[in-house]
C-alpha cells in the first residue's frame, strides 16, 4: 500500500467551527488531492497540489481552503464548517500524474460530520 | 472541462451472469482509470487505459477503451460475489493535473 496515512480518521465537529484535516504521504510523491465523496454525487475534486506551496482550485473548492509547505503534508482546512461539509473526504497521491500508468493512490479517508 | 458518466449507477446481478458497465466521457482525455472500493474502505486502482482499443483484464474484469467513441467499458464475466463493490470510472482530461470521476456503479452479486 502506498503510504499515506489520514487524519483524524473519524471527527465530529460544530457548525461555524473550522476544522483541519491531514494528508500525509511517505511516497515523497509530487502530486496530491483532496476528494470528498458523497453518496449520488462520487468523488468529485476540491483542490490539488503539484508540487511545495504550488495548489490550485478543484470543482467544489467553495469553503475550503489548502496549504502544502513540505512535500509529505497536505492540509485541508474548513475556515468555518457547515453542514453540507459533512462527508468523506479522501487525500490522494501521484507520483507523476503525466506519467503513463500513474494511477491516484488513495488515503483511507475522514468522515466528518458538522452537526 | 472533462465530465464523466457512469451507467447504470446501480447493478444487481446474480452470480454466474454477465454484465457491462458503461462510461461515457465529454472530452479529449488521454488515459481513463478503473476503480474499485469496498463499503467503508478506500479506493483501489483496477486498470489504467490510454490508447484506443485498449484492452485490460484481470480476473472476471475486462476493460476497455474507444476514444473516438469516447467510451470505456468494464465487463464482468461470471460474477461471483465478491466483485461486489462500487466501480468507479475517471478520466484526466487535457494538460492539467486534475482526474474527474464518475458517480460510480454499485454492483451487487446475488447468490
């Protein structure tokens, strides 16, 4: 399995509360992700980092917020969490998305709920 | 800007029988991936595809891909029921670094 590992794993947070979540790969992987995923809706991408401080907006990037200062960590903030925040969110990896045969490598994801 | 579109989004079958599951893209994309994911669990890179007439198989999955139909398939041959699991399928589109999904096909194998 590719390293990378999520956390926290399960958290439960207030609305208007801002939350951090972690992505942190041992892959030294250029590429990462963050998804959330919601049931009818799939995975769909909030933002994306190509490299040290390099980030840019996914399709649903509205709320969130992102900072990637070393290579192995990518966090995804919540400035200030609302209800439709609540979901799995899933950090992926690539170690050259332009390479052939680069698949996505995914984290075992954060269920958050903002009640 | 790459949409992707899976059907059916729900797939009851019953073991032995064969299915395809269809996904249709809107635009240039120079490789489509396949992914599996178990309820609860992450997810799980089947197959990569990225030139016309690709072809991949693993066990009872085969992919495959038609560019200028903009269409990608993964058939199941005699299910069992551990192929049960959600079946993603995701394109990269143009020179950017971002991979769009489908909603994902819920395959159920029934006894």
């Amino acid at each position: 399995d590719a390293g990378i590992t999520q956390s926290p794993r399960h958290k439960v947070t207030e609305t208007g509360t801002p939350v951090t979540l972690r992505c942190h790969q041992t892959e030294n992987h250029r590429y990462m992700y963050w998804y959330r995923q919601d049931p009818g809706h799939g995975l769909r991408l909030i933002h994306y980092s190509y490299g040290v401080k390099d980030t840019d907006k996914g399709e649903v990037s509205d709320g969130y917020s992102v900072s990637r200062s070393k290579t192995e960590d990518f966090l995804l903030t919540l400035e200030s969490a609302t209800s439709s925040q609540t979901s799995v969110y899933f950090c992926a990896i690539s170690e050259s998305i332009e390479k052939v045969y680069s698949p996505l490598h995914f984290g075992n994801g954060t269920r958050l709920t903002v009640t | 800007e790459l949409k992707v579109e899976q059907n059916p989004l729900f797939l009851s079958m019953q073991e032995g029988k064969n299915y395809t599951i269809y996904c249709n893209y809107s635009t240039t994309s120079d490789r489509l991936y396949w992914y599996r994911q178990d309820p609860g669990k992450s997810l799980e890179s089947l197959f990569v595809l990225l030139s016309n007439g690709a072809v991949k198989q693993e066990g009872r999955l085969m992919a495959s891909l038609d560019t200028k139909a903009r269409l990608s398939t993964l058939h199941i041959t005699a299910a069992v029921h551990d192929l049960s699991a959600t079946y993603f399928c995701a394109g990269k589109g143009g020179s950017n670094y971002k991979l769009t999904f489908g909603k994902g096909t819920l395959l159920t194998v029934n006894p």
